[in-house]
C-alpha cells in the first residue's frame, strides 16, 4: 500500500461523501437524519476495517479507504448545522 494513493482515496471519498450527504439531506428532508446515517455508515466501515480485513487484498484495502472517506461527508452538514 502506498500512502500516497491511500490517502488521495481518502480525499476522493471524502469529496464524494460531501456531495452526498447534501443529496440525501435534501432527499430526507432533515440534516440531522443524514448525519445519522453517514455515522452509522461510518461506524460499519470501522468495524469492517477492524474485524474483516485480516488478510485482505491491497485492493480490498483501498476500496475500504474510499468507503471510510465517504463515511466522513457528513463532515460538511455537522459544520452546518454547528453554524445555524
């Protein structure tokens, strides 16, 4: 694994998960439900890196990367709300 391409994974599923956690408030219709689903989402992902990937492949680990950078969107709708 290079940690270089570990953490530009990183940064792609963090840009994704921003964009998204903004879809799916405005499709929830509530801030506070997005966050909760992008924290329980997050809270799988660790658990999956902790439990599930003894011996994975490099591969499976990046994938595994994007998707806890995905977790980390809702980043933007906690700053939001924490301005409102």
């Amino acid at each position: 694994m290079l940690p270089n391409r570990v953490i530009a994974l990183f940064y792609t599923g963090i840009a994704v998960g921003d964009i998204g956690s903004g879809l799916l408030s405005q499709l929830l219709r509530s801030r506070r439900k997005a966050v909760f689903a992008f924290l329980f989402f997050s809270i799988v992902t660790n658990l999956v890196l902790v439990f599930a990937m003894n011996g994975a492949s490099t591969v499976a680990l990046y994938v595994l990367v994007i998707f806890l950078g995905l977790g980390m969107g809702y980043w933007v709708l906690f700053v939001t709300i924490a301005a409102e």
